[in-house]
C-alpha cells in the first residue's frame, strides 16, 4: 500500500473536509414523529430469542407513520432497546418477528393523478363523519405490521424482519391531550397512556377543524409543520398520511385534504396495492429519496373508501432489496366513544 504521509502532517481544510465526510444526519423529529416515536417505543425493546443476533441496521425501525427518522434518533431508540432489554422486566415479551414479504413493484404514473384524486375527494365529502363532541375520544382499530431490519455488520448480510400482523387501538381526545394506546404483544398488558399536557396540535381533531377549506392554503399549512433538512415535499406527504390513518377528518376538510396531497410534488398513482388485509385497491403514493421506500395510501377501485397503507422498498438502502414490504396496515373500524379505553358499540357514531 502507498502511504502519503502529507496527509497526516498536514491539516485538511474545510473544503476538503467536506467532501471527505458524509453530510451530517438532521437531528431533528418533525412533532409528530416524535409522538409516534414514543407510541412505539415498547413496541420493539424485546428482540426475540431466535432473531439473528446482528446490530441494528442505521435505518430506524417502522412504526405506524413509517417514515425514516434521522440517524440520531435512531441511535437513541437503539441505545433504549438495549437497555430495555438488559433490564429485562416491565414488559410482555414481543412475538417473534418474521421475514418480510417481497411483491413485485408496479411503476406509478401521473397520468391518471388528477382523476383519481377527484374521486377520492368526492368519496370522502359524500361520506358522513361523526363529530366529537366535549368529553368524547376518536376511535381507530386498525390491524399493523411495521418493519425490524437487523445488519450484521460481520457478515455485511441484512434480513429484513416485520412484525406479525397485530391489532393496534388508538383512543384520542379532540384536542390531542389525551389518549391511549392498546397494541397487545408490544405495550404492558392493557396499553400505554398517550396523554400530553403540551399536544402537538397538528394532528388532532381540533387543529384540522381550524384549518382552511381551500386545497392550496391546507396544503401551506401542513408545509408549516415540517422542518429540518429532510425532504419537505415527502415530510408534507407523510403528515397527511399520518392524518389519513389514524385520525378522524372534518367532513369540511375531506376534500381539500385529499386534493392538497395531489399538488405534492412526486406523488403519484399506483394501479394495484394491497393493505394487510390482502384487499386490492389503487394506491397514492409517493417515492421518500432519502430512504428508498414508497409510501403508499390504498383506496377502495369502486367506493374510494382508505383502506390502509402499504410501504415498498424501491431502490435498495441499508440492505433492504427492492420489492420488500416493509409496513402494512389496515384500517377495521373508525369511530367516536364516549370514554377512554371505550370500544364502539350498538348506537354508537363510526365512520
């Protein structure tokens, strides 16, 4: 090996130190990925006995908005799992996760965009939508599995490892203070209290009540809420995913919401996705060229009806090959309950 011992008598200069070292992570959680951070947080602190015994890949693990979280996020949730499982009491064992599904990946096009986007909007005005009134939580049960990817860096193999389709119930207050969250098999028996004293308003039912009508000036207001360095045009996609899920709509807002999320730039239509539940619809999606991944929102072809999301690995990162499934939900049943930790029954509102 030629050694040139210039390099270590003389300094580098900030030129060339730039080009040498990779561009620093973006340290901040947008406020919502935070929250989910924390939702999410017990759900993976257990690896299973039989897992591959490798660390963790640098891209963080999957949880309910899917999105990739900066890298020293991700550092600090892996520093929390290794402790959590040092301690090794407080929580129920996690089922063991399995490999994740590879489909094959059908390219997406704008050419029906405008169109889709239309119907979609149109299916969600004409629905009606519950109003929560004073005391009253918003009801999501949905059925989820989110990815574990595990490098070994030994080896520099990946496998890449999802959850097992589980139940997920989601209580909230309208005005984002309250909340539970019951996810059996990743939370202590009976759920996690998701009450916040300081709310972040952009996901709760009162904030989007407040928001204007016109498609354009939504859409200024979700891109209000991101920040960072991040790509902004997917952190907007994502927010009104995040919405879109688990999250119940103004029925004034439907349809702005829905035309809004097609001025995204890089947003497109995918002709055939399936949710958790193995249903076929067409998908708006979009590609997140940090990591790789397309973001997919899944409509009912005939009703427009959300069934649930679904994101893909499309270019290969951190060793996840193209075509990986890397999250899957569903939604079941979407609703208002007079109570906390109250499941809708006979008269009660769902949507």
């Amino acid at each position: 090996m030629i050694r040139n011992s210039r390099r270590r008598t003389e300094p580098l200069d900030h030129a060339e130190l730039a080009r040498l070292l990779p561009a620093p992570a973006d340290p901040q959680l947008a406020a919502n990925r935070q929250d989910l951070l924390e939702e999410h947080l017990m759900s993976e602190i257990h690896r299973p006995e039989h897992a591959p015994a490798a660390s963790p890949v640098r891209r963080p693990l999957r949880r309910t908005v899917l999105f990739a979280a900066p890298v020293a996020a991700a550092a600090a949730l892996a520093l929390v799992v290794s402790l959590s499982n040092s301690a090794g009491t407080g929580t129920v064992a996690s089922p063991q996760p399995v490999k994740a599904p590879v489909v094959q990946i059908e390219e997406g096009s704008t050419v029906q965009l405008a169109s889709t986007v239309h119907a979609i909007a149109a299916a969600a005005t004409a629905r009606t939508t519950p109003q929560p009134g004073p005391g009253q939580y918003i009801y999501i049960k949905s059925q989820v599995s989110f990815m574990a990817t595990r490098h070994n860096a030994d080896t520099g193999e990946s496998v890449t490892w999802v959850q097992p389709l589980h139940d997920r119930e989601v209580w909230k207050s309208p005005d984002g203070t309250k909340g539970w969250l019951d996810e059996p098999g990743y939370q202590d028996k009976g759920g996690i209290t998701l009450d916040n004293d300081e709310p972040r308003k952009q996901l709760s039912y009162k904030w989007l009540a407040a928001r204007p009508a016109d498609p354009d000036a939504f859409l200024e207001s979700v891109y209000s809420t991101v920040s960072g360095s991040r790509d902004h045009d997917q952190q907007a996609f994502n927010e009104i995913g995040s919405i879109i899920r688990e999250q119940l709509v103004p029925s004034g807002l439907a349809a702005s919401l829905y035309e809004a999320a097609g001025k995204i730039p890089g947003v497109v239509v995918v002709e055939h996705a399936q949710d958790a539940s193995g249903r076929d619809g067409i998908a708006l999606a979009r590609l997140d060229p940090q990591t790789g991944e397309r973001s997919e929102w899944i409509f009912d072809r005939d009703s427009h009806q959300y069934l649930g999301s679904r994101g893909v690995q499309v270019r290969e990162v951190n060793g996840i090959k193209p075509g990986t499934v890397v999250e899957r939900t569903t939604i079941l049943t979407r609703a208002v309950v007079d109570a906390k930790n109250q499941r809708p029954g006979a008269g009660q509102a769902t949507a």
